[in-house]
C-alpha cells in the first residue's frame, strides 16, 4: 500500500451529495495533495481543467459514463498523472451518478502498470436519505453503488425523521453488511473516514486476472483476420448510423490470447479522436481510430496493409452492415472472434449474507468449495471478504473478492485471537442455507 499510489472511488445516484464532498475536499486543509478525475455527460473529450488550488488538480472526463465507455480514457489519464507522482498523495476519482462502480475498479486491474502503481483504497457512496426511496427499488445503479462500497454516507440525515433513518440503514445493510455507514449532513464527515480507509483490499493488493467479468466495453465486436498478399478492402451495404468506428491492429497469430492483449490496445485507441473515413479511403492497420461514414448502398474501404494476421474492432456487430473483408479470392473468414456489446441490466435483488464459524478449515476442501462457487455463482457476487483459519497454518488468511476474483494473503499471526472463519457476500440471488450448508463441510 505504502509503495503505491492510493485511490478513492466517489459514487453515488444523482444528487446524493458527490459535490458537497467533492468541494470539502477540494477547500478543507487537510494536508494531503489530491488529484482529482471526474466524470460527467457531455461532449466527447477529455478537457485538463486547470489547478484549482495549489493542492489538487482536477481533471474532467465528458465522454460518458466512466463504466463503460470511457475506461481507455481513465486510464490514459492515470498514465499520464503518474509521471508526476511527486506532484500528489491520492487519486480521487468522482463517477457520474448513473455509475455501476464494479467496472470503474476493475480499470485499475486490466493495466499492469495501474496495478504495480495504484491501488483501491475505498469506494465511498453516498446516499440521499430524502429520495433514495424514488429508486432503490427501480434502480440498477443505485443498488450496485451501494453493494460495492466500504464506506457509505447516509446523506441528508436533517430532511429525514430518525424512524425512516433507521427503516433505510438497515434495508441499506442488509444489502451490504460490511460497509461503513455514516449518518450526515451536507456530508459532514471527518476526510479520513473517507480518504484513508483502506478498505477495498485489507491493505493487501489484489492481484486481478484482466479476464475479470468481462468489462463494459466501447466496441461490440472483435475479431483476428488472416489477410493475403493482393490487398483486402472493407465492404458494407448497410446503414443503420450514420457512421461506425473500427481499429486495425496487427497480431501474431489468430488465438484467444492474442485477441485478448489486442482488445486492450484496441480500447485505449477508442478513446482516441478518430480519423474520418469515407467510403474510398484507405484504412491503415497502424494504431489509428477510424470512424466509417456510412451513406449507404455499396461501401468499400481498402485495406492498406502488408500480408499478416490482423485483429480488428467494431464500434458495432458487423452484421448490422453487412460489413465484410475481401480479397482477390472472395469473403475472407474470421476464425476467431468475440462479442463485447455493453450492458448495464442486473437483477432486481441485492442482499449480503454473512457467515461466521469456529475452528478450522481443510485447505483443500475450502479451495474445491470457492473455486465451485466462483465457476457457479461468480457473476452473481459482487463483493466478497473474510477470514479463513486454515488447518496446519498459524496465521490467519485474509480474502477479498470481487465477481469471479478472489485474492487472498497472508494475515500474520492469530496470536491471542480466538480462530474462527468470518465471510461476507454480497450479490443477487444468494441462497444462505445453501452457502452455510456448503461452507461448512470445508471445517476440520
């Protein structure tokens, strides 16, 4: 943690009080030098305010929502904020209030530069006590913010009898049990509470796998072509937009790991400005954006590109334009492809379940039991964390999980503790008879 930058990750529905906080922390001495990103709606662009103050900079991202279309810019900007890490001690990062903050903490686990350099302190959401109501039970995003927190404000608490304080806070834990809960007043909160937490790792890093869930993506297709000598064009009979963006980037070879690394590429290239191509022009497979104009009929676009393998990505499924490579030779086939369209539904019902036992756990019966959850259910749980005591080990192991990732470290000592194992999950649809029941044939 100490060799790492730390970040925190501000949610919160629309006018829950992100602001209020966000100007605290911009004017209150509370000597600490903040970079600020923050994200709202607007015209496609990323615009590097000035220095507000000699203590924070803020940075601010107009291109969409955070999580989902804009996550090659968060991380050009992390980049390019890091050649100047003598310059700041945190990173605070404020997301529109229509963010899911799950993928908006996977961009720090995609990059391995983000992971040796940054980690998660905390997500910290907020919460209008007075109108919440209006959409807990009708907002997706509402109820993702609150699931993936560590620590939430309870904003507005003077608008609000005490009696419907407490009906909220607790619906507000039984959605998730292992958040902070704060009660405030033009969120009115110690900084430290908010900025020195901790909390989304156990002070431990997670190392994630870049395969995470599968994040929201800009693009809806890939694919790996094999192009001929001859030359190949793009040709499309459809127009269903006015215009459609597509990247060429050569690979080695037509396989899953080589699409996988060229996805990545391919997203920070769709946070670039694209360069307009009309029907005739020539596309280049050289790290270059290209947005198609599509006045439909017939439609080509040369391809200009040595003989070699190539992965492309299109802002929309192929199909939608009958948009297919050509070469002397005819249709030239994509053997590999994949489908990355974005997707922000989720199921209605949200809850935490705690488990808590005494004594110890067979390793490998709790690694068989996790590793079964996570294949069955691991989509379904948003956060999970704990401690386990494992037979034979002195010392306690600390887990964290997020969806199908779990991390787990070593948590020195249990010393005079008594050892017991302490998990928490959060996610949809979690059966805890089934969870208990499970768990605990993994005990000694």
């Amino acid at each position: 943690m100490s060799e790492r930058t730390p970040v925190t990750v501000l949610t919160g529905f629309l006018g829950a009080g992100k602001t209020t906080l966000m100007n605290r922390v911009l004017t209150e001495q509370h000597g600490q030098r903040i970079a600020v990103i923050e994200n709202e709606f607007g015209e496609v662009g990323i615009d590097h305010e000035l220095v507000i103050n000699a203590e924070e900079e803020i940075f601010e991202m107009n291109n969409g929502c955070i999580c989902c279309t804009v996550r090659g810019d968060l991380i050009r900007i992390l980049g390019s904020l890091m050649k100047r890490r003598d310059q700041f001690d945190r990173i605070l990062i404020e997301t529109t209030g229509m963010a899911d903050p799950g993928p908006v903490v996977q961009t720090f686990f995609v990059d391995d530069d983000m992971k040796e350099r940054l980690v998660v302190d905390a997500v910290v959401t907020l919460v209008d006590a007075k109108h919440v109501w209006l959409h807990l039970d009708n907002s997706d995003e509402v109820k993702e913010q609150i699931a993936f927190a560590d620590v939430i404000l309870l904003n507005k608490c003077d608008l609000v009898p005490v009696g419907e304080l407490d009906k909220l806070e607790a619906r507000i834990k039984s959605m998730n049990g292992m958040a902070k809960v704060h009660r405030t007043v033009n969120a009115q909160v110690p900084l430290e509470a908010v900025l020195e937490v901790g909390g989304f790792n156990l002070d431990h890093a997670m190392e994630v796998d870049p395969k995470f869930l599968e994040p929201e993506y800009p693009f809806e297709w890939g694919g790996i072509f094999e192009v001929p000598d001859g030359g190949v064009t793009f040709a499309a009979t459809e127009a269903p937009d006015p215009s459609m963006k597509l990247v060429l980037i050569p690979v080695e070879k037509a396989d899953d790991e080589n699409l996988a690394d060229a996805r990545e590429k391919a997203l920070r290239l769709f946070s670039h400005e694209a360069a307009e191509a009309q029907p005739g022009s020539a596309l280049a497979a050289d790290g270059r954006l290209y947005e198609l104009i599509l006045p439909g009929g017939d439609m080509a676009w040369p391809v200009s590109a040595a003989a070699g393998t190539y992965a492309v990505f299109t802002e929309h499924y192929p199909e939608e334009l009958n948009l297919e490579l050509t070469g002397a030779a005819g249709t030239i086939p994509s053997p590999i492809a994949a489908a990355y369209k974005p997707d922000h539904e989720h199921d209605e019902e949200v809850s935490s379940v705690g488990i808590e036992e005494a004594g110890d756990c067979d390793g490998e019966k709790l690694n068989r039991w996790i590793s079964k959850l996570l294949q069955e259910k691991g989509t379904d749980i948003f956060r999970m964390k704990g401690v386990f005591s494992v037979k034979g080990d002195p010392n306690r192991t600390i887990f964290q999980g997020v969806h199908m990732l779990l991390d787990s470290q070593d948590g020195g000592p249990w010393g005079e503790r008594p050892r017991k194992n302490s998990l928490v999950f959060i996610g949809r649809d979690l059966d805890r008879e089934a969870l208990n029941a499970s768990f605990r044939k993994c005990l000694v």
